[in-house]
C-alpha cells in the first residue's frame, strides 16, 4: 500500500455514509460501519478498511444484509446479554452491545454479549478500547471463515479468530490486545501472491499441509496458526466457545463476512469486568508498564512495547496526515457510491 | 524422567497427606493438596507434581504458608468472588472458589473469582475441568514469577502466565486448554542446563537477550513468550489483567510459589460461564470435533489432537500404570515425611 494517497478522516467515513444509506441504511447506522471502516485504515490494516465496503454493499444488494435493521437485545440473566442483529451490520449491532455492557458490569461485576446473525464487527480494538475508556476491562473475540489449519493437518478448518482485550491502566495509556490468532492476514497472503512475493517462513501451508513461503501454494492451502500448537489450541478454543455461547457455527460452516452468496453464520463476543468490584483499579500498572518501555533494547530489535502503543501511534499520525488508503481500493470504493446512485 | 518408576495413586497423595499434616495441615486440606500435586504427575508435568512438596514444606516451616488456613470468600456482586487464601494452600483455596463459582454463574449467567494471598494452585486443568463436568465453560489464569522476557528485551519481567480453559461439549468429552504462556517450562530449562542438552531453536534467550539454544545460557537469560510478538501480548495482558483484579504484584515483584523465603504475591482469577443463559449447549460441537481429530496428518504429523485429548490419554494410562516419579524426586519427597515427624 502506498501510504502516500491519503485521505482525509471526514471524507472517508462520508463515502460509506454515502454508499450504505444509496442503499438504505439510515444515516445512523451508516456512520457507525462508516467509523469502523476508517478506524481500519487508520490503524494500517486494510484488510479491516475500506476494502471491505464492496463486500458489504454487494451483501446489501444481495439482501444478506439488512441496511435498517436493528439489533435485538435480550438479557436472560443480570450477566447475559443475547443480542441478535437481526441481519444488519455488525458494528451497529456490537456497538449497541458495547454500550450496554457497562450497565450490567456495574451491576453483576461481569457481564458478556453473546452476538449473532450480524455482519463483520470490523476491528475489534475500537470496542475494548470503547470499554476500557468506561473504566472497565473489554474482551472481544469472533469466529470467522475457516482460514487456519489445526495444528498436523492441511485444511483451513478454523478462523482467523481475534482476540482482543482493553484494560484500563490508573494513571496511563490502557494496555489493548487486538491479535488474529492466524500467523497472516488472508489480505496479506492476497498480496504476495498477487506480486509473487515470499511469505514468511512457518506463516502457511501448501494443500498438502506442507510450511511454504510460497503465498500463490498458500492460496491452495491454509494459514498456520501463531505460535505452533498452542495458539491452535487457543484458535479452537475461541472458535468453539464463541459458537457454543452464540449458536452460530463452526469450521467450514462459518460464512457471510467474504462472500456475497451465504447468510451470515460467524458468532462474537464482548465481555466487561468492573474493577470497581474488585476493589478498585490495580496499583502500579501504569509504573510496570512504563518499565518495559524503558527497557534495553535486544540486538536486532527496536524499543520494547506495550500492546496498543503501537496502533496508537499509528492511528495518531494518520489522523493527522489523513487516512492512507491504497489508490486501487479508494477508486473502488468510489465506484460503488455510483453503482449506488444509478440503483436509486 | 524414567517412566519405570511409578507409584500407586493412592502412595502418591497419601506421601504429600502425610508430610503435610505432620506439618500441621488438616486432613482434608492435605488431601486436596496432595490430589492436585498427584494430577501434575498423572499428566506428565512433573513442574506441578509433587517435586513442588519440598517448596511448600518449606513455605510452611518458613512460616509463609499457613496449613490450616481457611479461604475467605467475599461476594460483592452477583458475578464476582473475592476469595483470600490467609496464606493457605493454593488448591483447597482455589477449590473453594471453583465449588462457589457455578452458583453465582447460575444467578448472574457468568461469574469470576479473583484469588490472592494463597500458595500455587497447580495444575490449572482439574478446576476448569470441574466446572465443564458441571455444564459450565471455566476459564482459569495465574501469575507466576518472571521468568519470561518481552518481547525484544532481555530480562525476565513476565510469569509463565498459563491460561486454561474447560468447555463442555454436548454428547463428547470436554475441551480442555492448559497451557503456558512461555514457550518452555523453567523446570525444563533447568534439566537441559544439568544435562548439557540444548533447547529448541527460539525457546530462551541469553542475558543480552539474544536467542540461544544453550540452556545454560537461559539460566542467566529468560524463557521466549510463545509465538512471538502475539504471545508477549497475551502474556502481558494476563500479567496485567489477574493483577488488577486481584490487586497482586506484577513482573518481578511475583514472588512465593518457587522459594522458601517471600510471602506470596501473585494472583489468579477462575472464571465460569453458564451456557444455560444462552440457550443452551452449542450443537455440533462434538461432530466439529471428530472431524478434526479425523484429518489426514500433515507430512510427519501424527494424528490431528483436540486440546486435552492428549492429557487425557496420559492421565488415563498413568492412572492405570501408576503414577510417573524420578526416583530423585520420590527420594527428597520422602526424607520430608522424616523432617515432619522429627519436627514434632
């Protein structure tokens, strides 16, 4: 990506605001995925930007998703929220989970949204972050389409499956986790076998379930999941918790953040702890983490960071310098606003 | 380990009973003790059985562990155990949680105890695979001393932070995750040294933090984070998330599950989820599952393993065999036994 076309914050969101309400989504609704959208390219991470508006409109067309819906949220339990997004977008429908989350955390101490039958969150930092602002710890996680494979074996049979965690730090920055639990991105695999690039050693594997650095046999194949077989063990474990508390499915079942044919059957999740039921928030964080930062750099390495600084930094610069969107996606983009005019 | 020497589980816990209520320990707390120093062993990590005896007699001795102590459980909200150990054991402790949890989780739908001031819990599989046994997802964390590095820096500053997690599985037996967040154990580091055997590629670091396979080297250096960046990352928000909640130490203040000399200050958090709240058990898990486990292998793979599968296997075969014991360790845990009745 070229980080030298750059757009502006306002203009970026405008353009999904104008595609999805051509379509029919209230204005609303339409900023919201519209913010999502930015806060993707505004951390680098196209894969998560604007990139996916075409996906997402094409599922509008397709009626996959529901440009006006809104979410249901039910509350079984003082810790429970079941939210179903009745079809519509998933930052609008996340988000209204987000914001009710606090409520019950005040009053159990925890509480979790189980999310369902709704589109791609987007990234999942923006809500953690959301939560640890509010003074509480935010966990996120999602299934998503089988991209990974198990730990010895070839097929992609499981997501990507982030995971992300914001906590409040007393007196600092909060600490925010925002990992896929796949070595590489599926955008990043794209790439490099679009430009005939090798992939990092260990990163993927050919159909046969051989390690390549070769991202055209990758397509045919499967990312590996970070960290051997303990981060496919945490992969599955996120992969059959989120699909066990949200009914939704798993492995190959899961569909409808890529395509433009399938129903959604991806399930998230959002958790929130009130440290004021812990006693307060914990001392010396802020402190310990500033230790680490100020420590002696490894050969070969560069300063030591706290998850979350590095985004931050990145998001804070391109706030400034405009949103770096790669040329080929921004015209894309534009293009569907016109594909929204003539459908009107 | 030679796996020859085996002891009947019934020598195994009924040793640790002895030692510890010839130090002053209740029956019933030293037999809880006992079974969980048994279950390291049973499942062939010999870092959680009972070589740890010699540390927590001498913690008693010390006057750092008091063996009659009973857990104070304080519920301040629907979902949220405070639970102080009053320098008691950590299993009885933790166990005490465990057994309160599902109630809250009933009421509140999701419910977490935050556990301090109690001696190390051992293996964390047994509790979580309590909570699956009673139909609900528990999710369990610990801190411990530092003894990994961050990632890019040298000096140990994050416990092996292990994270478990038990999900039940409708008509199959439960997900079981225990794994640390350090890509080799310190008991491991520590064998090879005395062996003069090297360590996997990427597994520790030496004292300028460069990477060694010299596990000497290690021994004035520190353990790697498994996988990398990402796992640094979780390690961290581990590290940060049990100490706030628990309001326990952070980085190398942890102390007191591996000397004789420091009160403990590391904390752990136990967390239960009622699947009830949600509608019930997930479907399809169990099939999901055996199509994993069906895969082909991967060249030089052996056959595709869910996580506890292999646990399981092992505890199963030792549970019938005996118990697998270095006759070292045997050894020392027995002279304890001549310690406790000469120092009555």
């Amino acid at each position: 990506m070229s980080s030298d076309h750059r757009i502006p914050v306002d203009e970026h969101v405008a353009l999904t605001v104008a595609v999805l309400t051509g379509l029919g989504a209230p204005e609303r609704t339409a900023r919201i995925q519209g913010e999502w959208l930015c806060e993707g390219d505004l951390r680098g991470h196209a894969s998560h930007g604007i990139r996916r508006l075409e996906v997402l409109a094409g599922r509008v067309r397709a009626g996959l998703i529901d440009p006006a819906a809104e979410a249901s949220v039910q509350c079984p339990r003082p810790g429970v929220l079941r939210v179903d997004g009745n079809e519509g977008f998933g930052p609008p429908t996340a988000l209204a989970a987000c914001d009710a989350l606090p409520a019950l955390a005040a009053e159990a101490g925890i509480a979790i949204a189980a999310i369902r039958r709704c589109g791609h969150l987007g990234m999942l930092a923006p809500y953690v972050e959301r939560l640890a602002a509010a003074g509480l710890v935010g966990i996120a996680t999602t299934t998503s389409e089988a991209l990974v494979h198990p730990w010895g074996a070839a097929p992609a049979m499981l997501g990507t499956n982030p995971l992300a965690a914001g906590l409040p730090v007393d007196g600092g920055e909060p600490v925010v986790l925002d990992m896929a639990t796949g070595q590489v991105s599926r955008g990043k695999v794209l790439d490099h076998a679009a430009r005939g690039e090798p992939l990092p050693d260990g990163a993927v594997v050919d159909a046969e379930g051989r390690p390549t650095t070769d991202a055209a046999a990758a397509l045919d194949g499967a990312i590996t999941p970070f960290g051997g077989p303990k981060g496919y063990a945490l992969a599955l474990v996120l992969e059959v918790l989120v699909a066990s508390l949200t009914h939704t499915a798993l492995g190959t079942e899961v569909r409808g953040t890529l395509d433009v044919t399938d129903p959604v059957t991806k399930g998230d999740l959002l958790l929130a702890i009130d440290p004021a039921a812990f006693g307060g928030p914990g001392a010396g964080v802020a402190a310990y983490l500033d230790t680490l930062r100020a420590l002696e750099p490894a050969p070969g390495h560069g300063p030591v960071t706290v998850p979350g600084d590095r985004a931050r930094a990145v998001r804070a610069r391109n706030l400034e310098l405009g949103v770096p969107v790669d040329p080929g996606t921004w015209s894309r983009a534009r293009e569907l606003l016109v594909d929204a005019d003539r459908s009107r």
